[in-house]
C-alpha cells in the first residue's frame, strides 16, 4: 500500500515538473518574442524614419515636411533674411529651395528651365531667367534703406494667378543670401559642346558675381546718399548696412576637378591639385576663382564653392542622358530592363544623397564668417580663412561627400535588391575619360561649417527607390 502510495505520489511529482517546464519554455518563447518585435520596432524607427510623413516635421513655409536629419542643424531664419538660388527648378536646387522654406526663409527661383521644372508655389519665381543675359538679373533696390522691412513684409503664400509659382516683381525682390547653382552640368556633353560649358559654367557665374557686386553697390551707395554720405565712398562705415546687403554667396563646383587622381592621394582633400579632365570640369575650377577675385574686390559678401561629389536622390530625372548612375540604373531595373554597367564595375565612388547636399548648402550659406565648429554643430571659435585673415568676407572651398565609397558592381547589386527586381547585372565597353577611384574626406566640411551625412547610402537608396516606386505607382 506504501508502495503504491510513493508511486503516485511520484508521478504526480513528475506531471508537475514537466508542466513546470513548459510553463518556463511558454514564457522564454513568448518573452523572445517580444524582444525580436521590440528589436524590429526600434530598428524601423531608426532606419526609416523620415521615410513615413507621420514621422516628419511641417514646415513653417511650404509643403515640404522634413524629417530631423533631414534639416539637422540648421537654423531657423530670423524673418528678415531673402535667399536668390539660381538653379532652383532643378535636382538640386528644388530641395534646397524646400529646407530653406521649411526654416522660414523667403526665397526666390532665378532659372532657364533647362535642367528641372520642380515649381514650388511658395516661393517667389523670375522664370525662365538665363544666367548668362544681363538684363535678366533683377533690377538693383531703389530703396535701400527700406530693404530690411521690405524683406520682412514679403508674402510667403501662393498666387493665385500661377499655378507653379509666385510670379515676383523685380522691384520688390530684396536679399540676403544667393545660392548659385544655375549650370551646364555634364561631363560628357562639355567634351563636345565646350563652348556651351565657358558660356554658361564660366561666364554665366562671372555675371552672377558682377551683379551681386553691382546689388551691394546700390544699397550702399543709397544708404551713403541718405546719411548725406554720398556715393558710399571710402569714408562711409559699412558695417551697420550688412543686414541689408547680400552677405554670403554659396556656388556648385565639383569634384571632377580633381580628375582621375594618383591614388597615394585618396581620400581625396580640398588640398589635392587641379586634375580635371573636361572643359566641365575647368570651367567649375575656373569659377572658383572668379569667386576668390569676387571676395577681394569688395567687403560686404563672403563667399563658400562646394564641390559636390556624386549626388543622388528624388527628382534625378532619368531620362536625361546626363543623370546619374544611381537614377540610371533604378529605371533600369524598375522596367525590368539589364542593369547595364560600363567596364568592369570595381571603380569606387562617393555617392552623398541630395537632401544632405541641400542641407550643406545651407549651412555653408548660414556660416558666420571665420567661423569653425566642432562638427557636431558646436561652435569652436575662428578659423584660419582664405580671405583675409579673420577680416571682413572670406572665401573657402569644402568638399561635399559621406567619406565611405562603394563599388559600381556593389551599386548595381543593391538597386537591383532594393527594387525587388528581376533584371540582370551585365557589363559594357567602358567609358573614355572615366574615373577609377573617387574617394573623398568630408572632414573639411565638418570642422569648417558643421556639415556631416546624415543619411548613410543605404537609407538614401531606400529612400530614393521609394520615391522611384511611387512615381511607378502615378
């Protein structure tokens, strides 16, 4: 009886723990599961986000809504500051003209329509204006000393008799800041029209320049002329005017002036020689000379050349011959179509997305002069400056680029994943003239103006496929 007793006793013992242990096995899997949903939430929100509306900010102008990185460290304006970009329809300029609205800055669209038709209804527009014809530029203020208060009262909200744009009255246009971005933008084409490339690139920039020169003249001579000052000679201090005047002009360059380098100088810096290998690429280096000249020949406007590295992003039409590879091979692969590379695929670029490019733009723009930071948007103090040691305007050149390069072959390959598509990676002749190795140091940018990627070349292919899909889906 004993016996039977214990036996029970001890099955039951049994049943007990085998339900224990799946009671404990139950909860490790249920809480393992938990985890690895709270891993893939977390990773969304890192990864993607600014990918989904919801998680982005509204502008105080615009429609634009930007997530953080997406206007990381820039500043909201002070209501009394008026940017003029050149080139504002096109790639580039059409999201610089989005950061700057979304900041609150008053903005104006000076372009020929030849490279973009990305309107934008809040801002003003002197369109089709060509950048090489002088009597397109906007008339000189009258009234300068007006100028601060006009800037301040001008209408931020659409016309409603354009549908793409403010159509502005030259008269009423006053600015700050100019962004110059209007150009001939294509390597290949300058090798057979060069002298499209010196009308347009060198001296279309040269009279951009000389009215930007002329705009200051007027506003001090005008301010000279009611302080019974006359005509703004030497005599008359010019610092009190500086909020009225255009105080900074930021220009594209690029980095096709460095050419095909000798690699002992990768990753390449601001420092490393002229090598380009184009009329495009001369022309761009050649600008960047007319705005060193610009800077010494006045005292009012400081002036920053940004050489842009290869840029991608929403709005790269490609359709255009001259788009980048990036837009290139996503319609390739969208349509299904082999993705097409030219040589052997192993050249390494430095691809940088195109809201980070408006977003260096813009705090090139913003920089106070001498000004240096600590690259996490931390002032440090003054800087050593190419214009005049820490004294008045100042000229500086900065590369724009993330510092992380990647294979063409390794490009087609995550395009051709991100796309979910079926095409085929096949290899052509290469190209004449095409660089091997391109591969930049972004550490001039940082410590000069505070500029870092904030979006790496994953999350801007993720986002750039999206867009493509979207457009698909229209």
């Amino acid at each position: 009886m004993n016996h039977e007793t214990t036996a029970s006793r001890d099955a039951a013992r049994a049943r007990y723990l085998r339900h224990r242990r799946f009671v404990v096995l139950s909860l490790v899997v249920a809480l393992g599961i938990f985890v690895l949903l709270l891993f893939a939430y977390v990773a969304h929100e890192v990864l993607f986000v600014g990918n989904d509306a919801n998680y982005a900010v509204p502008p105080i102008y615009g429609n634009a809504r930007l997530s953080p990185e997406e206007y990381q460290d820039v500043r909201v304006s002070d209501g009394n500051e008026s940017v003029l970009i050149t080139g504002g329809l096109g790639f580039i300029g059409s999201h610089v003209v989005d950061l700057l609205l979304h900041r609150g800055f008053k903005v104006t669209i000076y372009d020929d329509e030849s490279n973009g038709h990305n309107h934008n209804a809040y801002a003003n527009e002197l369109v089709p204006r060509d950048i090489t014809v002088v009597t397109d530029f906007p008339n000189y203020p009258a009234d300068a000393a007006s100028t601060a208060t006009a800037i301040t009262s001008t209408s931020t909200t659409t016309n409603a008799s354009s549908s793409s744009g403010k159509r502005a009255d030259d008269k009423s246009l006053l600015f700050t800041h100019v962004v110059h971005l209007a150009a001939a933008i294509s390597v290949a084409e300058s090798m057979s029209d060069p002298d499209k490339y010196e009308r347009v690139n060198y001296g279309g920039s040269r009279k951009v320049f000389d009215w930007i020169r002329g705009y200051n003249d007027a506003v001090l001579s005008s301010i000279g002329d009611a302080e019974g000052g006359g005509g703004g000679g030497g005599g008359v201090d010019r610092r009190p005017t500086a909020a009225r005047v255009i105080r900074k002009v930021v220009a594209a360059s690029s980095a096709a002036i460095y050419g095909d380098p000798d690699p002992r100088l990768l990753p390449l810096r601001e420092s490393a020689p002229y090598g380009g290998l184009s009329p495009y690429a001369d022309t761009k280096y050649r600008m960047e000379g007319l705005m060193r000249e610009f800077v010494e020949s006045q005292s009012t406007s400081g002036a920053i050349a940004l050489r842009f590295f290869n840029v991608y992003g929403p709005r790269q039409d490609p359709r255009n011959p001259y788009s980048g590879v990036i837009s290139l091979f996503l319609e390739m692969a969208r349509g299904g179509k082999d993705i097409t590379i030219l040589g052997d695929g192993m050249m390494t670029r430095d691809f940088v997305y195109v809201k980070d490019v408006a977003r260096a733009i813009v705090l090139a723009l913003l920089r106070e002069e001498g000004e240096v930071n600590d690259g996490g948007g931390g002032k440090i103090g003054k800087g050593k400056s190419t214009g005049g040691g820490g004294k008045g305007p100042t000229f500086d050149v900065y590369n724009v680029c993330t510092g992380v390069s990647i294979t063409i072959n390794e490009l087609a390959a995550r395009v051709k994943s991100s796309m979910g598509s079926l095409s085929s990676i096949v290899h052509a002749d290469p190209r004449d003239g095409d660089i091997r190795d391109s591969r930049c140091d972004p550490s001039g940018a940082r410590v000069g103006m505070g500029f870092k990627a904030a979006v790496t070349q994953e999350m801007g292919l993720e986002k750039t496929a999206s867009w493509f899909r979207s457009q698909l889906a229209k």
